[in-house]
C-alpha cells in the first residue's frame, strides 16, 4: 500500500508525519495530504486540539499527542508511526515557536526554547525517522523554515538562527542522504494562521496590526498568505514531480526575498 501511486502528482498511498498539524500551516498541510490520496500523522502538544484536527480530517488522518522538543516526546512519535505503518513516505517538521524580542531582550530560557523547537527537534526528528523513511522506496523530508532564516525581517535574532540552521541542515542532509532520501525546504513569509489571527485581534494597541500592514506593504504581492499557499509547496516536495529536487529552500514569500527596497520605479497597486 505504501507503494502504490497512481501520478506523479497525486499522493496516493503516501504515508506521512507532520509536526505540529493541529492547526496553521500544519493542518492545512495535512488536509492537502489527504485530498491528495496520502495517510497523515497529525501531531501536537494539546490532546483536544490532536483529536479535533483528526476528526476534521476524516478516516486517512491518526493522532498522536506528543511534544516534539523533547527527546521522550519525539521517541513517543516515532514509537506511534511505526505502530500504524511499516514506513514512512515523507516527514514534514512544521512544529516551530517565536518570541519576538530583540537579542538584548531575550532571556537564556526564550533562545532555549525557540532554538530547541525550532532546530534541534527537527535535526533529532530527521535522524530517529532514517529507519522508517529508508524502507520506503520514495522517502522525502520537507522542512519548514521561514524568510527570517535567509534574511533579516525583524522577528528575533533566537527565531532567525533557528530557521537558518533549518536551512542549512536541509542542505546537509541531501548530500549526506542522496541519492536514498530527498530533503528539501519551504520557508514561508508571514501567513495568516490562527494563532497570527488571535494576535493582531487581541491586540488594543494595534500595534500587530500595524506591523501586519507593514509587512504587507514590503511584500510584492501585496498580502500575508493563507495557509494553503504554504501545503501546496509542502506537497510539491513529496511528489513524484519533484523527484530530481533536492536541497532546495523555495520561499514562498509573495517575492519578498526578490526585492530587498521598493524604490521609486516600484509601483503599488498599479
């Protein structure tokens, strides 16, 4: 079953973990997994928030609640996909957290937190997933970083370590894997989740919202983006369509990363 695809832009029979897919990026990811034909783990932190993700997902989705920043919680989720299957066909780490501080502002236990989530799970997931993903015979890990790992956008010194060394590890890991495992990278801009929502809401200041239209006016295509913009390029690097793509990071960012300063031949709205 694990092995039987109908296109190389179909899905069907993939078996697949996401990290932290209860929600935003992650759940999206999820449902495009399963429109496409595949089988998903979905994974996080809080038991509701894991079994409602399920039951939105319907019969090819399983749950399994665990906290991938720490050793015992990722050995728990490597345990419970190797109870539902003899493989794995793609791992997404999605999981991540911020705190949007500056360097001087940041305390010993954020940076911990935020690099310990952020890229030592994904480097301890990669590696305790190697038995499962090498008995497939099509296995793909696609990593999710973000634009603040390939250039500065203001979200914290801690969060943009992190999401470079994503990167990088990305990179690593293609040449050290090749030619048995493609590793990839989708490294989104700001995206209009739940939790960034809740935030711009919540706020009296407007300050978030504020800063939402800032970002929104530095980026070309003149929005945030929905989470379904990031599950389709997730996908893409499990496909058979992508087959001869490794080591790559698309960002998918409305062109931020193209054009460092609107300057005056740059017209808005036009």
């Amino acid at each position: 079953m694990g092995d039987v695809t109908s296109s190389k832009w179909r899905l069907d029979g993939y078996r697949v973990l996401i990290t932290g897919s209860t929600k935003g990026i992650g759940f999206a990811a999820a449902k495009e997994f399963i429109d496409l034909g595949a089988e998903v783990m979905v994974n996080g932190r809080n038991g509701a928030d894991v079994k409602a993700a399920v039951a939105r997902l319907g019969k090819r989705a399983y749950g399994c609640v665990a906290d991938v920043a720490t050793p015992d919680g990722r050995d728990a989720l490597l345990s419970e996909v190797s109870s539902h299957w003899d493989g794995l066909d793609c791992l997404v780490n999605n999981a991540g957290t911020n705190v949007r501080k500056p360097a001087l502002e940041a305390t010993p236990g954020e940076y911990s937190r935020i690099v310990g989530l952020n890229m030592d799970a994904v480097y301890h997931l990669c590696v305790g997933a190697h038995p499962l993903l090498t008995r497939s015979s099509r296995p793909t890990i696609v990593n999710v970083a973000s634009a603040a790992g390939l250039l500065s956008t203001g979200s914290g010194a801690a969060y943009a370590v992190s999401k470079a060394g994503v990167v990088q590890l990305t990179r690593t890991l293609a040449c050290e894997w090749a030619p048995k495992i493609r590793v990839n990278c989708v490294a989104p801009w700001v995206t209009w989740t739940p939790l960034l929502a809740r935030t711009v809401e919540d706020d009296p200041t407007g300050h978030q919202r504020e800063s939402l239209r800032k970002a929104e006016a530095a980026t070309p295509l003149g929005r945030c983006a929905m989470p379904e913009e990031m599950a389709g390029a997730i996908c893409f690097f499990a496909m058979g369509a992508s087959g001869y793509v490794t080591g790559q990071t698309l960002c998918v960012d409305g062109g931020l990363l193209c054009e460092g300063f609107a300057g005056a031949c740059v017209q808005r709205g036009g």
